[in-house]
C-alpha cells in the first residue's frame, strides 16, 4: 500500500470518528478529529488520485465547517466509506 493509500485510509478512520463522536454526543470528540482529518488531507499528494478523489478531497473542508452536526455526521460517515473502500480496493 501506498504512503497515499495509508494516508487516505487514515482519513476515513478519522471521518468515521467525527460521524461517531457527533452520533454518540460527543462534540469535543468530533471536533478534534475534524481537525485531524482536515491535517490529513494536505498529506495527499492528490495529483497521483482518481478525479472523484480529487472532488470528495476540495469539498472536505466545506462539508466539515457545516452547521448542521447530523448532516455533517452523515456526509462524513460516507465519505469515510469511501475513502475506505478506494483505500483498500485501489492499492497498488
């Protein structure tokens, strides 16, 4: 796997954090990975990704700054899958 690969893969688990935190109360929680992952996504070399990666990756920082916490939880939930689901099925 890929230094991209792990990195994206380490996003999804902190995407599937923020929807958990917020899901289970825990503002702080999400918050700090919200943080986590908006640090992870400038480690991307996005260059070397698909086009729907590039996409999900410059919506990011917009869909993490909602203030709607359930819509923001849903929408990390799925991009965590599929962050996680390129991750593992586009390693090389």
């Amino acid at each position: 796997m890929t230094k991209n690969k792990i990195t994206i893969a380490s996003l999804a688990m902190d995407l599937k954090r923020v929807a958990l935190g917020y899901h289970s109360g825990s503002t702080e929680t999400a918050n700090r990975f919200i943080k986590e992952a908006l640090k992870r996504k400038v480690e991307i070399d996005i260059q070397k990704e698909k086009p729907y990666i590039h996409e999900i990756l410059n919506k990011l920082p917009k869909t993490l700054g909602q203030k709607d916490k359930e819509k923001l939880a849903e929408d990390a939930l799925m991009y965590s899958t599929i962050f996680q689901n390129y991750a593992t099925h586009n390693s090389s």
